[in-house]
C-alpha cells in the first residue's frame, strides 16, 4: 500500500538556518554576529552561542533570533522554548521577520508559550509583510485549515504564491496541492506538476514525492513508473518518509525497478522508523508473510500495534485478524 493523496507541509516549518534579517546595527554588533553565524555553521555552537548574546545585547534583532534557534534545538545551551519565546520576541520587536514567524511557529505548536493560533496568525502575518517567505506559506497553511482564522483557500493560494515566488520551496509544494485538488484555483494536474517540480528542485523532499505520486499516476505527466521511483527515492533521501514509503511499494511491485521483497523490507522499515504509519502496516505484511524477512508474526504484531497507535485502521483490522488466527503472536 503506497500514499496516494498528495500532502501540503501541513505543519509550520520552524526556520532554523542560522539567518539574520539584515538589520542595520553597530559595527560591534554585525562584527559578532557574523562571526557568530560562521561558528555555527562549523558546527562550534558554544562560541555561536557566545556571540550571538553580544550581538542581541548590542541591538542586533538577526543575534537575537539566531540565539533563539539555537535554544529551541538545544545547540551550546541547554533546550528551552520559553527562553526560545523570549529571544525571538525580542529579534520580531526589533525588526526581525524571521524572529516574527519563529515565534508564531512557538505560539502554534504552543512549545514555551501558550498555544494561540489568533497569536501566530498576526506573527505570521507580520512575517510575511517583513518580507520573511516562510512566514506567508505558515500564514497561508492557517488560512488554508481555517486555524482561529476564517478558512479561505483564495488567501492560502495568494500567499502560497508569494512564498514560493519569494523562494520558499514549501509555498511552490503547498501552492500545487492547492491545483492538484483545485482549492482555491482552478484544478490543474499540470500546474501542479509545475509547482512540485519546482519545490523538489529547491530542495522539499515532499515535493518530491508529490510529482512522484502524478508520474505513478499519469496525472499532468507522462505515466512513469521509473520516473515516479526516483523521484521517491530523492524524497526518501531528503529525509520525507512518505517518499521512502512509496518507493518500498514500488520494489514490492516491481514497478519502474526490479522487484525485491528485501529492499522494501528496508524502505518501509525507514519509512516506519520516520513516523509513517503506512511504512510500519506494510513492514508487519512483508513479516507476516516471510518476503524479504524472515516470517515472523510476532514482528508483525509489533509494527501493526505501532501504526495502530498512529490511527492506522488498516494496522488495527490486521490486528483484530492475527490475534483471533495466531493469539499466541500477540501476548
């Protein structure tokens, strides 16, 4: 079984790279700040950590927010969102967009600060007018589900739009599954096809895998079944689960690439390792058949109890099965 319905970055992406906003600020301040962004990028997250606080008390809104990042992942300082919160408060008020939509990705997901989606929407928003990519496409995924705003798909596509012509490869994917499903906009497998390509060659493993379900399906492309498997395997290397997924179907299959049982044994145990619940229900198949692993029901047991508890119908149906034939397998 593969991921047929094609998928938005349904979540806000929390920005991470180590950015500024480009502000204007004494000489000190820029001096530690960029020094401080070359030390993260070498990985010497202490001394970043270092400059970044001289930067921020200096007035640099960029070391503020970059000091947040690293908070947030717990890089050269103990893991704090709320410290996180209060770092990127202080870059958004001085004129840090990136700042802005970082603490609305907090105030969503409700990680240091109370959840409000009312408060992310308006940091969204303050994002995306600050000229911040990433904070449209997190305003437009809002608009799009209706998150304590009115949902209206016309904005989302408005604001995808302007997030991928800004380069935000997640806007040009979130743009596509509005024309692949004809929300917002006329419906175009085409446009999609476009659009996904477009987010794949910038770097969304999820877009990837998107233009790899319409070459599987011929839909605004050539029918390619070898085409659809490469590009799953980039999504699946970019680190998309649902790409490696669909690439183990395919090898289950022999579709586009020569059928082997045990390279979708190990691109569905990747798949299920990365979260999706399909990966593990097709893992406990392969396990309760014997192809490419040994036959093993209690294994199966084990990845089908894991899907299940990711709300896996199928997993809870194979379940109810295997412990009324095979109860043993299931103690």
């Amino acid at each position: 079984m593969r991921e047929k319905i094609l998928v938005g970055v349904l979540s806000a992406i929390f920005f991470l790279a180590i950015v500024g906003a480009g502000n204007v600020f004494a000489s000190d301040a820029k001096d530690w700040f960029e020094k401080g962004q070359v030390a993260a990028r070498e990985g010497n997250y202490q001394k970043a950590v270092s400059l970044f606080k001289k930067a921020c008390n200096a007035g640099a809104a960029g070391g503020c927010n970059d000091l947040g990042v690293l908070y947030a992942k717990g890089l050269g300082v103990n893991q704090s969102y709320t410290k996180a919160a209060s770092l990127y408060k202080k870059a958004c008020d001085g004129g840090d967009a990136v700042g802005c939509n970082n603490l609305g990705f907090l105030y969503e997901k409700g990680l240091g600060v109370t959840q409000d989606y009312t408060k992310a929407a308006s940091l969204y928003k303050k994002a995306c007018d600050g000229g911040c990519a990433l904070g449209c496409n997190n305003l437009g995924l809002l608009y799009r589900e209706g998150l304590e705003v009115k949902q209206d798909c016309q904005k989302a596509t408005i604001l995808f739009k302007k997030a991928c012509n800004a380069g935000a490869a997640g806007g040009c994917n979130n743009l596509g599954v509005m024309y692949e499903k004809g929300l917002g906009v006329n419906q175009s497998y085409t446009k999609a096809a476009s659009l996904f390509k477009k987010a794949c060659n910038a770097g969304a493993a999820v877009g990837c895998s998107n233009l790899g379900v319409l070459y599987e399906e011929g839909l605004g492309v050539s029918h390619s079944y070898t085409k659809a498997a490469s590009l799953y395997k980039k999504a699946c290397d970019g680190g998309y689960a649902k790409g490696c997924n669909n690439l183990g179907f395919l090898y289950e299959k022999g579709l586009g690439v020569n059928q082997s049982y045990t390279r979708a044994a190990s691109l569905y145990k990747k798949a299920c390792d990365g979260g999706n619940a399909i990966g593990c229900t097709n893992l406990g198949f392969l396990y309760c058949k014997g192809q490419g692993v040994p036959l093993n029901k209690i294994k199966a047991y084990q990845y089908w109890m894991k899907a299940a508890k990711q709300g896996s119908a199928e997993a809870q149906h194979n379940l109810d099965v295997l412990c009324r034939e095979s109860p043993w397998a299931c103690r």
